[in-house]
C-alpha cells in the first residue's frame, strides 16, 4: 500500500504546482452549461426540462477530456516507465493516480454542478439528487475513462481517439444520472437510481484499475 | 517482466480464476433455473450426462485428453497451421452458407405466409433477425477471442478480433438499417429511441472504436493486446448497457423465439423454419469471412517468412 500513499501524495503535489491543469475542465464544464440557455428559446419550463441532459453531458465532456493528460505528462517524462517496474502492486498505482484525479478535477465539478443547476432554473429541492448523483457518477466516469486513456496514451491525435472509445462505454453512467435527476423532477424517490449508480462506482472501481494496469503496459510495448 | 496478463496487471492469477469460474457458475445457473421445467429437466439430464461421460474418459485416459487440448492449441495457434487447415474447411464452409441463405431466404420472401396484421412486410425479419444475432453473437465471440489473447498471448486471437471486427459492424449497421425500413410502414417511423434500437447503435459504435483503436497502433502485435483489451471491456458494456436502456420505455416487440423463456416459441413453424435457416446461412457466413480475412492477415504478417513466399508463388 506504500505505493497508494506515495502517488496520492505525488499527484496532489504535482497538481499544486501547476493548478491551471486543475481550473480548466471546471472552467469549460461552466462554460459549455452556460452556452445552452443562450442556444435554447427561453420558454418557461423548457430549460428545465433539458437542464438533466445537460448537465450530465457537459460533465461526461469535461471528465473525458481531463482524463487526456491522465497518463501522458508521465509518459513524456518517463515516470510511466518507472511506474511500471516500480516493486508496487499497479492496480494501487493507478486506483491512487484516478482517485487524486478526482479529487482535484472532479469533485470541485460535483460542488459546482448546484450552482449551475440554479441557473438552469432547476428548483431547490432536486439540487440535492444532482450533487449525489454527480458525486456517484464522475468518479465512475474517471475509472471508465482512464481504460481508454491508458490505451491510447502513447499514441499521436489520441485525444480524438479516446473520445471514440469512452462515450459509448459511459452511457450507462449517463442514462442513471440523467435519470436519477429526471426522477427527482417527477416527485419520484430517487433512491434505487442512485443504489444502481453506487454499484456501477463499486464495479468500476474494483474492476476498472485492472483493465487500466494491463492498458498501460500493453502501451508500453510489454 | 511476466509474459502473463494476471501479473501484469497487479493481481494474483487465483483471484482471477476463481472469480472468473463463479462467474461461469452463477450464470448457468441462473440459466437453467429461468427455463421451463421441462426444459430444465432436459438441460440438466443433458448437462450430467456430458459432464459424467467427460470427467470419466479424463479420469480414465488422462493422457489423451491433455494431448488432444495441447494439439489443437499449437495446431490452431500457430499461423500456418491455422492458414492450412482453414483453407481446407473453407470450400465447404462457403457451400454450407451459400446452400442455407439461397434457400432460406428464397423459401421465406417467396413461399412463407404473409403475416395476418402486418401482410408481407414482416418478411424483412429474414434480413434483420439473423444480422441482429450476427452482430451480437460476433461480439461475444470477440470478446472470448480478446480474453484469450490477453492470457495466453495467442497470436491467432489477435488476429480473429482483427478479422471479426469489420463482420460485426456491418451486421449491426444491417440490423438498423433493415429494421428502419421496417419500422417506417409498421411504427410509422424510422427511427425511434428504444431500447433495443439504441442498444444496437451503440453496438456499432463499440465495433468502430475497437476498428479505430486497431487502426491507430502501428506494431500489430500491440494494437492486437489493445483491442483485445477493449473488446473484453465492451463485452461487460454491452450488458450493462442491455438493462440500462431498457429501464426506457420500451416499444420493440419482445424476442419471438426462445430456448429458454416460459412460454416457448411465439414464431409459426411455417414462417420459423425458413428463418432457421437464414440464421444459421449467416453464421457460416460469419465463419467464410473471419476465416477468409483471417487467412489474408496470416499472409500479409508473415510476409517475410519462407513458407508464405512458397505459398504465393
């Protein structure tokens, strides 16, 4: 377990170093919400009614797009190499590295995710089940993400690439948090949605670091 | 460094295994135990006798069996073996699938009665039915080929993935496309966002990652491990992704034919035969072009050895 702690405490260390890496995908997470009510005719009800999808696709964007640099920045400095041979078990290697990810890109998207919900209109009440749901569904999006990050991370235009392989693998995160927000809006518990998004979180995370160790060393030619 | 896949990944290989034959366990069970009684009787009579008669003859002739699983490893295994003796099934693989599509199709458009609501337009199903199962079935079969290639670093499962992938893509874009002309005179619509509609979409839009992600590595033996990795993944996906569209709304109609559900076969024999038939024309087909695309990637990767220079000229 050295391993874990050590690269927890590297990663966050790094991140404080260079924290624009950090503000970026929650700076484009708020811009690409805020773009839609100005695309959409401001009809009463109408923004509500989307704000779900919204939401839920801007911050599936957003994970994808901070998972590019999960594994390259290493790569270009060899650290993956290191990584690699390092007498530490892989798996908590990487659960580490995407758990700091997420600490430090995804839940300050989580704890912003209110705020825009509010200005999509959405009422008080559901706020709640977005931040929870949120809060299941983008680490469960980092571990499904990092799969196609470690697979692609040694290759040129990759980021176009991963997009290719993640976003049909997220649907099922999408459909539960989509809808575990659109049941809060009906009045509906929301309760057995977000029992099935925690179990989807308890399988990506368990199995996900698995298939990420075994990406990065078939990237890396072993 | 380990050549094997479990240790490559951080994890001992019992936890692998064990999680792996559970898996295998609770599946069949559950399998056996959904059917109905007399079929459960007969999947479990049938189940032991085979199981019996197996663990017998291995207990027994131990030697046999263990020689008879190394052959066929090494013989399919390796490319030349596997160059050969494909081309030997090859001639009556094609006739196979050639003599069951040419008569299933032509008995169901021509000779099969009209369906009493929806008159001859339901012939589509001769189409849409087997390319929808094609396209699922070549799925699994990638994805046994990518676990396959991932633990024991077969170079001919590499290969297979390579050589399905493109099969089951365009079965899944026949599927849609087939069943949106279908849906125009019957739903009313071409396209409508149910959940097996969507599932098959998103079907595709698995096959052309795994197509692109082969496409973007150089070294084949890497883009293989790496498609071999995406497939195994998008196998647990696809199930996944099954129950969570149809938690929607769904207006497909419900599987006509069933091995294992309660109320058997919906289908009228005279309209189920010829579409037997077209389903199992498509699986030999599915066999003729994995085996056909197969056998040109063997060329194409052993281009510089001395067998496949005697072979082309």
């Amino acid at each position: 377990m050295s391993g874990f702690s050590a690269t927890l405490r590297r990663e966050v260390l790094l991140a404080s170093r260079s924290p624009a890496d950090m503000v970026n995908p929650l700076f484009f997470f708020v811009v690409v919400v805020s773009l839609f009510p100005l695309a959409v005719p401001p009809t009463p009800g109408l923004l509500e009614a989307m704000a779900p999808g919204v939401v839920w696709v801007a911050a599936l964007l957003a994970v994808m797009l901070s998972l590019d640099g999960l594994f390259r920045s290493d790569e270009e400095a060899g650290v993956l190499d290191q990584l690699l041979v390092a007498p530490v078990e892989l798996y908590f290697t990487v659960l580490a590295k995407v758990l700091a990810h997420w600490l430090l890109t995804g839940l300050p998207l989580v704890l912003v995710a209110p705020l825009l919900g509010y200005m999509l209109q959405l009422p008080a009440e559901v706020l709640g089940s977005l931040l929870l749901g949120l809060l299941l569904g983008t680490p469960t999006l980092m571990f499904i993400g990092a799969i196609g990050a470690a697979l692609t991370v040694g290759l040129r235009r990759g980021s176009m690439l991963l997009a290719l392989l993640v976003l049909p693998l997220y649907i099922p995160v999408l459909v539960f948090g989509a809808g575990s927000l659109g049941r809060a809006l009906e009045g509906l518990p929301v309760s057995p949605v977000m029992a099935v998004l925690g179990a989807m979180l308890a399988m990506a995370m368990s199995l996900g670091p698995f298939a990420v160790a075994l990406g990065l060393r078939i990237s890396s030619g072993d | 460094m380990s050549s094997d896949a479990v240790s490559r990944a951080g994890l001992p290989a019992h936890f692998f295994a064990v999680s792996l034959s559970a898996g295998l366990l609770a599946l069949m069970t559950w399998f056996i135990w959904s059917a109905p009684p007399v079929a459960r009787t007969v999947w479990l009579a049938g189940g032991w006798t085979f199981g019996v008669l197996f663990y017998y003859g291995a207990l027994r002739y131990p030697h046999w069996y263990w020689q008879t699983l190394e052959r066929w490893y090494h013989q399919l295994g390796s490319p030349p073996h596997f160059y050969r003796i494909a081309g030997l099934w090859l001639p009556w693989l094609v006739i196979i699938a050639t003599v069951l599509c040419v008569v299933g199709v032509v008995w169901g458009l021509a000779f099969a009665p009209p369906h009493h609501e929806q008159g001859n337009s339901y012939r589509i199903i001769y189409l849409h039915v087997p390319a929808s199962s094609a396209a699922l079935m070549a799925y699994v079969a990638m994805g046994v080929a990518g676990l396959v290639a991932l633990v024991w670093r077969l170079k001919m499962a590499e290969i297979a993935i390579k050589a399905i992938a493109p099969f089951g893509a365009i079965m899944a874009a026949v599927s849609l496309i087939s069943g949106a002309i279908w849906g125009r005179p019957t739903w009313g619509t071409y396209w409508i966002w149910d959940a097996r509609l969507t599932s098959m979409l998103i079907l595709l839009f698995m096959y052309l990652g795994v197509i692109a992600l082969q496409n973007a590595i150089r070294d084949p033996r890497q883009a293989g491990q790496a498609a071999s990795l995406l497939s195994v993944v998008g196998v647990i996906n696809v199930v996944i992704v099954r129950y969570s569209v149809d938690w929607w709304q769904s207006l497909h109609q419900g599987s006509s034919m069933s091995m294992f559900g309660t109320a058997g076969s919906a289908i009228h024999p005279s309209m189920l035969a010829p579409l037997l038939l077209c389903m199992f024309g498509t699986y030999f087909l599915f066999a003729v072009t994995v085996l056909v695309r197969a056998r040109t990637e063997i060329l194409w990767r052993e281009r510089k050895s001395a067998w496949v220079r005697e072979e082309v000229a």
